[in-house]
C-alpha cells in the first residue's frame, strides 16, 4: 500500500500543480479586465476597450484549458482517494458542488456573453458581464479554499461512531478563519500573476516596437496592479497566514524553517540546508528574531522545534517543504522589488525607453508562477502526515484497491494528454499576442 500511496500523491499532485497553473491568472486577470472595462466606458476611451477584448480572448483560452484539466481531479477523489471521500464528502461536497453549480456555470455563461455578447449587450452591458465573470470567477476561488481550509483547520463539522464526519455548523465551515485568511492571500497572489502577464505583454510590444499604444497600457496598469498586489501578498495577508499556521500548525511553522530547538527569538533562515539525520540546519545566514515576530507578533516570542512534537506528526518530506517555503518568500521579495522600481520608472516616464527595465519585465512572467506552486507546496507538504489535520491521516486516505500499476499507468497518461494540451496552449496564446491588441476590434453601439 505504501508504493500505491506514493503514486496517488504523485499523480494528484501532478495534475493539481498543472491545472492551478491556469486559474490563477484568470482569477486575476478577471480582477484587470473590469479595470480596462472600466477606464474604457467612463473614460469613453476605445483603445482600453481594445485593451479588455484581447485580454478577455487570453482569458477564454486559459479558462478552457483550466476547465479540461481540472475535470480529472474530481475523478480522483472518488478513484485514488476514496476512503477521504467516504469520510470527509459529507462535508467538503457542500462547497465543491457550490464552487460547479454556482461559480462555474456563472463564470462560463458571462465568458461566453463577454466573447461573443458585445455588440448585443452594449458598453455597459457588456461592462456588468465583466463584474460577473469577476464575482464567478473569485466566487469559484473561494469554495475552493474553503475546502481545502476544511482540511487544514478542520471546523463546523461532528464527528460519527463510525469515523465519518458530517456537517454540523454550516456558518463556522464556510467563514472558517483559515479559508478567509488563505484566500486573501491566494487572490492576492493572483493578481500579482496576472500583472505580471500584462506587464510582460506590454514590455514585449514596446521592445518589438509594436502596438505602442498599448504596451504603455499595458505597461501601466501592469506595474501598478502588481505592486500593490505584490505588497497585499506580504502584507496583511501573508502575516496573519503565518500567525495563524504558528497557531494552528506549530510542527508545520517548526518544519518549514528547519527548526528543531525550540526557544524565544527564533530567527528566520535566509539560506540554510535542513539536515533532518543530524536534527540541524547547515550553514544558516539567520535574521535574529524574525520567525518570532511573523508567527507570533514580538521579537521575543518562543518559537516550538520539531523535537518537541512526536516525529510521527512531523511533515513527511521536511526538506522539500523548507525549500517550497524559502522559494515562496524569496521569490515574493523579489517580485515587489521588480514591479516597484517598474513602478516607479514608469511614474517618471522612463519605463518605455528603458530596455533593461522591459527585458526584465518580459522576462520575468514565469516566477509568479513558480511562486505560488512554490506556495501551495508548502501548504500541502505542511499539513502531512494528515488528510485533515488531526483526524485522518494521508495514509487512511487513499483507495484500498487501486494497485501502484493502475496509477503508474494513468499517471502517464495524464502527462502526454498535458504536455499535447500544453503545446496547443502555448500555440493559442502565441497567436494572440501576435495578432495583438487591434485584432478583431468590435464598432460598439453608444448608449
């Protein structure tokens, strides 16, 4: 069972790691286009118009691609992870049939009046459609992270003789303080992703010298967009996030900076290697007192190491989440260090004729990205050994009788049908930014 174990944990992780790559810059880019919808209607100007177009036919392409590749993860609740079904659907099904009856079907019905609508729908019709496919979208966002908040602070549940658990308190499962927290902090994310992209589209046309109108658009909204939700990544979001993991998941906090004594003015590790064989970290550059302040708000606060809890509740893979983390925060750093200088360039009027600024920009889309896996990673890896923290463990989880080979098997059928539906993405979404921004531009009724 341990060898088939490892195969379903793979092989979710896989295909949630490769989906999750879509939503999070349509989550995003949602947010963005109703500012474009917005500036072009009160504005009455039609190149933000142009703007929101391009960018909702980038969003189509995402969203279906999302669609497809998420579709085989709710199979694999009831294939890989049956027995978590069996335990814990009674609860979490309430919110992922909400996140497919309510969210989905309102996102993919306003996308589609978005795409095809506008001529019909008119500028403020079609401007109202963008704040439905915004609400659909951040609504499907958060019935999402409510199910996994359920697994992660378990609340609002009872428990019955036979190990189910079942829905007691609707209220204190859906406002779980960890989903809000978490989601704050996710949608956040988002958006820096999606700013990112839009920051890169601009700087791709400036350097081409193509569309020059709306790569400073592009440029503008991008980098401003990005850096207060860079910012928003940080702080608050981030910092209650961490409080309430040194809260909640203490072993969790201990793991990720490869802590193993436990003491007042904990320090955070910039660059470490966690030994766990030898109960150290080699070659630390610490920041005295830094772990203390974030998990718990003063310099002083004692912080619990991994030997004070059984090494039967430690993180599983203590290594690859200290180094999630350490990439996650590092990576967030340097995010808001970019689209703050961008920023600030772009105030000053610099930002186009400086071409070592746009190489960065254009260049730099994909740590977004990596960032958030990186972020995820260290939410999943934190709360093993447990499906649910404090009630099942990952290894009671899984389906009893699908063998190690049947996962093997579609687990590799999942990555040639990925890699042909990623190459057809790629191909899409090329094609659009070489048509750019003017391609397509609907003559719009006033009115």
């Amino acid at each position: 069972m341990s060898d088939a174990l490892f195969w379903h944990r793979l092989q979710f992780a896989f295909t949630i790691v490769y989906h999750y790559l879509f939503p999070q810059l349509t989550m995003g880019l949602a947010l963005l286009i109703v500012i474009m919808k917005a500036l072009g209607l009160w504005g009455r100007d039609e190149r933000w118009n142009d703007a929101a177009r391009f960018w909702i036919r980038i969003f189509g392409i995402n969203f279906a691609v999302g669609v497809v590749t998420g579709i085989p993860m709710e199979f694999q609740f009831g294939t890989n992870w049956a027995n978590f079904s069996r335990l814990a659907g009674p609860v979490i099904g309430h919110t992922l049939g909400m996140e497919g009856l309510f969210a989905f079907f309102l996102e993919s019905s306003f996308l589609a009046s978005l795409v095809w609508g506008e001529r019909r729908l008119g500028r403020t019709g079609h401007f109202l459609a963008a704040i439905a496919l915004f609400l659909g979208s951040w609504l499907s966002g958060y019935f999402i992270i409510a199910t996994n908040a359920f697994m992660q602070h378990p609340v609002g549940h009872r428990a019955l003789p036979d190990g189910s658990l079942r829905l007691a308190d609707f209220r204190a499962f859906v406002l779980n303080p960890w989903a809000l927290a978490q989601y704050a902090h996710n949608m956040a994310a988002s958006v820096v992703t999606a700013s990112f992209v839009v920051a890169a589209a601009g700087a791709h046309y400036a350097l081409s010298g193509r569309h020059l109108d709306h790569a400073r658009r592009f440029l503008a909204l991008g980098t401003r967009a990005g850096v207060i939700a860079s910012l928003l990544v940080a702080f608050p979001t981030g910092d209650h996030q961490a409080k309430l993991i040194g809260t909640l998941q203490p072993v969790a906090l201990a793991a990720m900076e490869g802590r193993f004594e436990s003491g007042p003015a904990a320090p955070i590790t910039m660059i470490g290697q966690p030994n766990v064989k030898e109960r150290r970290l080699d070659n630390p550059v610490p920041v005295p007192g830094m772990l203390s302040f974030l998990a718990y708000g003063t310099f002083q606060s004692n912080v619990r190491g991994l030997l004070e809890f059984p090494e039967r509740d430690w993180p599983d893979n203590i290594e690859l989440l200290y180094y999630a983390f350490h990439v996650m925060a590092g990576l967030g750093t340097l995010l808001f260090g970019v689209m703050a200088i961008a920023t600030a360039l772009d105030l000053r009027r610099r930002l186009e004729r400086s071409r070592p600024a746009l190489w960065v920009l254009m260049l730099s889309f994909p740590f977004p990205y990596i960032a958030t896996t990186a972020g995820w990673m260290t939410a999943e890896l934190g709360r093993q050994p447990w499906l649910v923290y404090g009630l099942l463990r990952t290894a009671l989880g899984a389906s009893p009788t699908v063998h190690s080979g049947t996962v093997l098997f579609t687990l590799i059928g999942f990555c040639g049908l990925y890699f042909v539906l990623g190459v057809l993405f790629l191909f899409l979404i090329g094609h659009e930014i070489q048509r750019g921004p003017e391609a397509g531009a609907a003559e719009i009724p006033h009115g």
